[in-house]
C-alpha cells in the first residue's frame, strides 16, 4: 500500500514538473530538432560553404554585365586590424546576443511565477 501511494506521489511530480516547465521543454526539442536537421542536411554532398553577399554580387554582374569588382558598398565595412580584434569582436557581439537573450527568458519566467503565487 505504502509503495502504491509512492508511485502514485512519484507520478505526480512529473507531470507537475513537465507542466511547469513545458516551455524550456519545447525549447530544448526545437534546438535538438534544429541539430539534427542541420547534421542531416549537411553530412553528405560536396558543399562549397558561400555566402549570400558572394551568390548575390555574381548574380548582380551576371545581370549587368559589369565585373564584381566594379560594384562597392553605399556603407563601407570596417575590416578590423588583426585577427585577435576580429575574435573578440565577435565574442562580445555573441555575449551581447547572450544577455539579451538570457534577460528576456528570465523576464518570462518571472512573469509566470508571478502569475502562479497569489
């Protein structure tokens, strides 16, 4: 009788703990999903990793006639000096997205526990 009541309590919590966090749940599927696709798609083949600006600049002289070369930018890029300014750059630019990103789940989730305690 004892261990019944412990399934049955057992039982309980989890269904309460996936209720409450079934957000982080599907977060978490997406993001496996998202992997698994992603390997998917990208074990096989010969892949030429390109990006859009060099598809776009070949169809735009393809289009005019004119060499890629003779196309500039209305905002010049700012190369940086070396490559050790490039990595941190990027690092801090993907801290920033990190904070941003981790201060608007906490802000969801302060939201729902507000929302449950009276």
């Amino acid at each position: 009788m004892k261990e019944n009541v412990q399934e049955t309590e057992l039982t309980t919590q989890r269904g309460r703990l996936i209720r409450d966090h079934k957000l982080e749940i599907i977060t978490l599927l997406a993001v496996l999903g998202f992997i698994m696709l992603f390997l998917a798609v990208s074990s096989g083949g010969d892949h030429m990793f390109r990006g859009s600006d060099d598809l776009g600049s070949e169809k735009i002289a393809e289009l005019t006639g004119r060499p890629v070369e003779s196309f500039s930018p209305l905002i010049p890029q700012y190369t940086p000096p070396s490559g050790e300014i490039e990595a941190t750059l990027f690092a801090l630019q993907a801290a920033g997205g990190g904070i941003i990103l981790g201060l608007i789940i906490g802000y969801w989730i302060g939201q729902r526990r507000t929302r449950q305690d009276p």
